[in-house]
C-alpha cells in the first residue's frame, strides 16, 4: 500500500516539475504539423495548372521571440518554419516555388509576397491564446490583384505550457490561416482562365468578323 | 476563539505589509550627479494590443477545491475567447502599427530636456528575460541604463484604455553601486534599481455605455479613436520618464500640491498640459490621464 503511495507520488511530483518547468521552449520546422486539409479530386485538377512564386519575409521587429506562455517561446527561423507551411498547398496541386533569386516561372505565375507580421502565444488566465498573422500581396505579370491581411488564432485551455502544447497551438494557428489562404488561392487562379477563355473568344469573334468580310468582297 | 481570529487577522495584515512592493524609489541627487551617460532599453512585452479579463472567483468565494477551480477554469477560458473576438477589429486595424519604434523616437525627444543623463544609445528589445537583460546590461557603455517595460491594453469592459510601464534604473559604474537601496548578486537584476516607479497613461470613452458601446466609441472610423490614443498615450509616456527621473523631491514632499481625482485616480498635479494631467499618486505612482474639459475632475480640498 505504502509502496503504491509512493509511486504515485513521485509520479505527482514529475508531473507538477514538468507543468513548472520555465526554461525556454524552441520550436523547429520538425514540429511542424499543419493538418493537410487539402481539396478534392476535382478541384486539385483545377489548380493544378495554378504556379505560385513565394516571397517570404520577416517582417517582426523581434524575429526571435514568440511571446511567452509561463516561459519564453523562441523560434531560429521562422521564414524557413512558413516555407515548410507553405509547401502544403502543393497536396491540393499548386506549383510552389520559393524564392531563391529565381524568376517567376513564366508569364502567368501567382506572384505571392507573404510577410509574417505577427506570430506570438500568451497566456489569459488558464487559457492560451495562439495568433500568427500574415499580410500577403498576390501579383500577376505586375498587376497586384489582391492585398490582404490573415489571421490565424488558436484558443485552448493552457494545461502545462509543455512543449507539445505549444508546437499544437501554433500548427492550429497556422493551418486556420492557412484555410483562408486556400480559399482566396482558388478564386485568384481562376483569373487567367477567364482571362484566357474572354480573349480566345475575343480573337473568334475577329476572325468571324474578317472571315465575313472577305466573304462579302 | 475570538483571540485566536483577531491574531490570525494581525498575522495577514502584517504579511500583506511585507508583501507590498515598492512602486517608487526617486533618484538621489548624489547619484544623479554620479551618472555620466544613460543607454535606454525598451523591452516590448506583447506584440499585440489586449483587453484584460475578469476572472472568475467561484473558488475563493467556495473556499477552494477541484471542482471550483475547474469551473473558474471553464469561464476565464471562455471570457478569453470572447476578449479575444471583442479586440479582434482593432487588433487587425493595427497591424501595421509599430509600437516600440514610435515609443523609441518619442523616448529619443523627451529625454533631450533631461541633459544630465546624456542619454546614448537606445535599443529595442523583445521580452524582459534574464538572459535579454544580462546581455543588455553587458553590451551597455554607459554608466546607467534604464529598463522600460511597456504594456498597453482595453479594461474588460473596453471603458477604458491604458498605457502602462514600469521603469529601473540600473547602476553599471562603479561609482552608482552605493546607491543600490537593495542588492542583488546578478547586476541586471531590477532589485538593484537605483531608481523605479511605474508611470500610466490612461484614457476613457467620451461617454460611458455598456461593453458593446464602448467597443464601438474605439472601433467606428477605421479605428481612429484607439490610434489617437495610442499616439498620444507614448507621447505621455515618453513625457512622464523625462519628468519623473528629472525630480529628485520625494512624494510626501509634492503632496503639498493640488489635489484631484480623476478618472477615478486620485493625487498629486504634476503637471498640465491641455488635455493631458500629470498626477502623482501617494504610493508614487505616475499617471497621465487624457481629460478634455471634462467636469468630473474633482478638486479635493486639503
């Protein structure tokens, strides 16, 4: 009985020293896992012919620091952590090219210029609260068509600021940021086709025109 | 029984009295005259603007126990997610907003008055850690630095909007450490302050309504009433460093001033600057409140 007590009491006092714990918490691209909500068969065919050329930068005067929740968050790199995020949009059939002094691949590439604008965790009361936001410009052949502000927030009950948890929290953050991301993607790479299938009727309808008139003489 | 209730009263109030931190320590005028340059570091605590919660208390009000705390639990979490979607028009309406940039330049203005402290570099900092301010303190030239620590945050109720910071003068020189009132074995820890106090600026809605009421009074108009006050309330805070590390006269000393209460803070007129009033409070505390001809500034006679 004695020993029972015990060992459940060392287990307690492991348990109370990890949901204690204040040294520093480093989160990695490794523990990205941002739910791969991607789009069905149709739609994937749809986008699939859909380039996008990625520009990330960090645009946070502290780009160390993602805030605290009982103990400071930190991450090295965050534009290597989003190009990682951002890599997911190749399961729904986009072409993702980051870049890397390269130019745009082609006329008709979605030029995307994404700047992480905020990314932190805090603590309220017994909850913590997770927002990542990005501002995002997306241009075709120089003509900017859309700039948008997007946020992504994640609200949970705060159990031990342990590591998992926070890793979670910012992969919740991040994919719900990502789903209004997707969902604007879909409508802005349907632009060229219109585009494309006004101007071919354009040109039927001239050659209609010219074939008529050479008829008539 | 009734011995042993008044002598448990006695114990708390006496621990409540140790537990009461000093909110200001003025700056000596020796030491003053001991600091030949200043370096400033801002530490920014938050990378959004927030409104405060009020928390449940159904534990204290049961006197504990798993089950009240699960329920404080449960409603905090849930009051945090509606503060969270309350705030959510104004925070996107700042997003691009600097906050540490504009404190920085109007930091950089108001000490200009403040010769004395020659005032050198001043750097922008994330979270006040050990780590942060040990490197600060190392990386320092100057023979002083001083340490803010600004937040600015909505009242639960939105009535409300505040600017608020906690400042520490730390001793780098060899010739400050004799002024330290407390010490601490690690040189950037705050105990060593030579000088302290916290300094607010605070704001409220024009008209006084329920949450939803004062939410919009701060969000009609692409937000124009809350980048105001933000604008302005750096500006004062910026004001009320340079004036607060300028005097070396202790509170009981300014007491002897007019007498007000506004916004329900009530002290000492430091200073009046149409709209803005500068009151010291009895603890030492620095206010600066935005009251535009606003007949609710009671005057308190002596």
């Amino acid at each position: 009985m004695n020993k029972k007590f015990y060992i459940i009491g060392a287990l307690l006092f492991l348990l109370m020293l990890c949901g204690c714990s204040s040294d520093p918490v480093y989160i990695s691209k490794s523990s990205l896992d941002i739910t791969d909500d991607g789009q069905n068969g149709q739609e994937t065919s749809e986008v699939g012919k859909c380039q996008l050329f990625i520009t990330i930068t960090d645009e946070r005067p502290d780009k160390k620091s993602l805030g605290e929740l009982q103990r400071p968050v930190y991450a090295e790199d965050m534009t290597d952590w989003l190009s990682e995020a951002f890599k997911k949009l190749r399961s729904d059939g986009y072409q993702v090219v980051f870049n890397n002094g390269l130019e745009a691949i082609g006329g008709q590439a979605l030029t995307m210029d994404v700047k992480l604008k905020k990314a932190y965790i805090k603590s309220v009361s017994a909850s913590k609260i997770t927002n990542v936001v990005f501002g995002i410009r997306y241009f075709r052949n120089d003509n900017m068509l859309k700039d948008k502000v997007y946020r992504g927030i994640d609200e949970r009950i705060n159990w031990a600021s342990s590591e998992n948890e926070i890793n979670s929290a910012f992969n919740h953050a991040f994919t719900k940021a990502l789903l209004a991301i997707r969902s604007d993607l879909k409508e802005l790479c349907k632009i060229p086709e219109e585009k494309a299938i006004s101007k071919k009727k354009n040109e039927d309808e001239l050659f209609c025109c010219i074939h008529k008139f050479k008829v008539r003489l | 029984m009734r011995k042993i209730n008044l002598l448990v009263i006695l114990v708390i109030s006496i621990v409540s009295f140790g537990c009461a931190a000093k909110v200001h320590t003025p700056l000596n005028q020796e030491a003053r005259e001991n600091i030949s340059s200043c370096d400033i570091y801002i530490f920014l605590q938050q990378q959004e603007i927030y409104a405060e919660i009020d928390k449940s208390k159904v534990s204290m009000a049961t006197g504990g126990g798993l089950i009240a705390a699960l329920i404080d639990s449960a409603v905090d979490h849930s009051r945090a997610k509606k503060a969270e979607a309350s705030i959510m028009p104004i925070k996107n309406s700042l997003v691009d907003f600097d906050f540490g940039n504009t404190l920085k330049k109007e930091i950089q203005n108001s000490v200009k008055s403040v010769t004395w402290l020659n005032v050198g570099q001043i750097n922008l900092e994330g979270m006040l850690t050990e780590e942060n301010s040990d490197r600060c303190f190392v990386n320092a030239s100057a023979s002083a630095i001083l340490l803010v620590q600004p937040s600015y945050y909505f009242s639960s109720d939105f009535k409300s909007f505040k600017i608020a910071s906690s400042v520490h003068l730390l001793p780098k020189s060899e010739s400050l450490q004799k002024y330290k009132t407390e010490s601490d074995e690690r040189p950037a820890d705050l105990e060593n302050a030579i000088y302290k106090n916290v300094l607010t600026y605070q704001e409220e809605v024009v008209k006084e309504g329920e949450k939803e009421e004062n939410l919009q009074y701060w969000t009609e108009d692409k937000s124009i009433q809350v980048k105001t006050a933000l604008s302005d309330g750096i500006k004062e805070l910026a004001r009320m460093i340079a004036i607060d590390i300028n005097r070396t006269d202790l509170p009981d000393q300014s007491s002897k001033g007019e007498k007000i209460e506004l916004q329900g803070i009530e002290g000492n007129v430091i200073s009046r600057d149409n709209p803005f009033v500068i009151i010291q409070l009895d603890n030492g505390a620095m206010f600066s409140i935005k009251a535009p001809d606003n007949p609710s500034v009671a005057q308190i006679a002596d």
